[in-house]
C-alpha cells in the first residue's frame, strides 16, 4: 500500500494556523505528489508507474520521457500563482458561508481580479453534482426564477409579461432537498413536467415521500412516490407535516449568497454558483478544516482553461 501524507486538517482553524503550516512551496509539492500517488508515481501521459524523481523536484516517466510536475492534470497545472495561495483560497471559500467575491479573493491573496476570478472557477468545477447517491427519505421539490426584478428598471427598459413563471428576463431553477439531508439544484430550460419528472427519477430513490406545492408539473408523481401537496395558492405553507420549508430554506439561502456576494450571475456560469451552494449546504455540519479537505482532495483531478470558459 502506498504511503500518503495527510496532515490533520482539522487542526485548522484559522487561516493563521493553514499558513503556518503550507510555509513552502515545496510542501505544499509534497502534499499533492504523496496524496496523488503516494511512493509510486504514474506518468500523467502513458500511465507507466515508477517514474522517478529529478534533482529539481520534478518527475520524470522511463517509459515515454516526458517530464511532469505533481501538478500536471489538476486544477493547479500550468499555474505560475503559488500554491500556497491556492489553498488560502480554498480555505476562505470554505469559511465564508455567503462564498467569497473575486474582488475581495484578490485583496486576501494579494493576486489580480481577473486572476482571483479564474482561481474560483477553478474550485468551482470541483464542486460538480452527481447521482451517485441517491436523494430518499423525505425529500422536497420545489423550482425557483432567478433574474432582474422588472420594478428595478426605468420604465422605458422593463419587459412585459415577466411576471410568475415567465423565463423571459429569468433563469429556471430546480431544486430537490432531502429534510435534514442533502440538496440536488440544477439550472433548466424551463418548468415543464417533461423536463422536471426525469430529473427527479435520476435524483430521487423510488418509494421516496415527495413534498411539493400544488404545481401542475408535479402531477402523477404519485406513480412512482409517495406524494404530498401543500397549497401555496390558498396561503397554506404547513399542514399535518406537509410543507416544503427546507428546499425554501435553501432557496433563501442561495439569494442571499447571490444577491450579498455576487450581486450578479450570468446564465453561462450559473450552474457553478448553484454547485457552490450545494456544496456548502450538503457540507453545513462540517467545519472549515473538513470543507478544506474534501476540496484538497478533489483538486487532484483534470480541469482545463476550456473548462474553466465553458468553451465548447
């Protein structure tokens, strides 16, 4: 078995202590070389394993003599922004609970706007959503509209129409949260039953307790799951344990860290925003120095510039 270098991270708690202990480059290195392939090191290229180590700290594979540092194929490849700096951005993204702005990553770390910007993307796509666990139990369905608010607007520039479920001049937003347990959220076209039942048969375990308002969409869920409605439309928000409060939670939850943080998302990146919301929703219990460690962990994975642009 290979050996790895996994310091206790949660004794971190403060960025103090996080800085104290990353001092060098060269262990922050050694922190992503030992988690990545412990003693035996694979050629990011070919595969061939039992590549050895350069005098200067780089790797280098006998088989196709390409040479590589432990950062090629992760998210810090081709980085010229020190590592140390990476994790302090992971750090302050994991302890600050509304998320953290480009403007004010690049003031903590002393690196450009733009650069800060990219260093978020960046962790962002490590926070991508998956069915492999299922969503069961209790779980609430509810979608939401994300978008400028018309009143906002000088009269000459307002949209007509916009009102309710309008996608004129908004994004549609669906979300699953189960009670006490995890969320699955996902921007989509649009509301429509064709699009939200497959989602939720992806997402949700069959013979789960579905929690929803009295939407049309939501109609025949009781096929397959149990199915409670609450009527919104006749002021009712809790009735016999019917409610869906949690994924409204969430909603108020997600506003606040949109409109307090960023105070603007485009449609292109919403998706990741929204990923960053579950990420620190499903990760509420856990501490700083926990959030920091999954982070860390996942960051040992292929992200590229066109992943970070979303470039087609």
């Amino acid at each position: 078995m290979p050996k790895t270098f996994t310091p206790n991270f949660n004794r971190f708690n403060s960025l103090f202590e996080l800085v104290s202990y990353f001092n060098t480059e060269q262990k922050c290195e050694k922190f992503i070389t030992a988690n990545r392939w412990g003693d035996d090191i694979v050629c990011p290229y070919c595969g061939h394993h039992h590549c050895y180590t350069r005098s200067d700290g780089r790797f280098k594979c006998k088989d196709c003599n390409s040479n590589f540092s432990c950062k090629a194929d992760t998210i810090f490849d081709n980085t010229k922004i020190p590592l140390l700096k990476w994790f302090m951005a992971m750090y302050l993204i994991s302890c600050h609970k509304k998320g953290i702005s480009s403007v004010q990553l690049a003031v903590d770390i002393n690196v450009s706007q733009k650069s800060a910007w990219h260093i978020l993307q960046k962790i962002r796509t490590l926070f991508a959503q998956d069915d492999s666990e299922a969503l069961d139990g209790e779980v609430e369905c509810d979608e939401m509209y994300l978008g400028g608010r018309e009143t906002n607007k000088h009269q000459s520039k307002r949209t007509e129409g916009t009102q309710g479920r309008s996608t004129k001049t908004k994004t549609p937003i669906f979300g699953m949260v189960e009670r006490f347990g995890n969320a699955r959220v996902l921007k989509v076209s649009d509301t429509k039953a064709s699009t939200l039942r497959p989602i939720i048969e992806q997402f949700v375990a069959d013979g789960s307790h579905i929690f929803t308002d009295e939407y049309q969409a939501y109609k025949g869920l009781d096929e397959r799951y149990m199915h409670s409605v609450i009527q919104h439309g006749i002021k009712e928000f809790s009735k016999e344990g019917i409610t869906t409060n949690s994924i409204e939670g969430f909603w108020a939850y997600f506003k606040r860290m949109v409109f307090g943080t960023y105070h603007y998302v485009s449609t292109k990146y919403l998706q990741r925003y929204i990923d960053e919301a579950v990420y620190r929703w499903n990760t509420q219990i856990d501490d700083e120095g926990e959030r920091f460690d999954i982070m860390l962990s996942k960051s040992i994975g292929v992200c590229t510039y066109e992943d970070v642009k979303m470039i087609a």
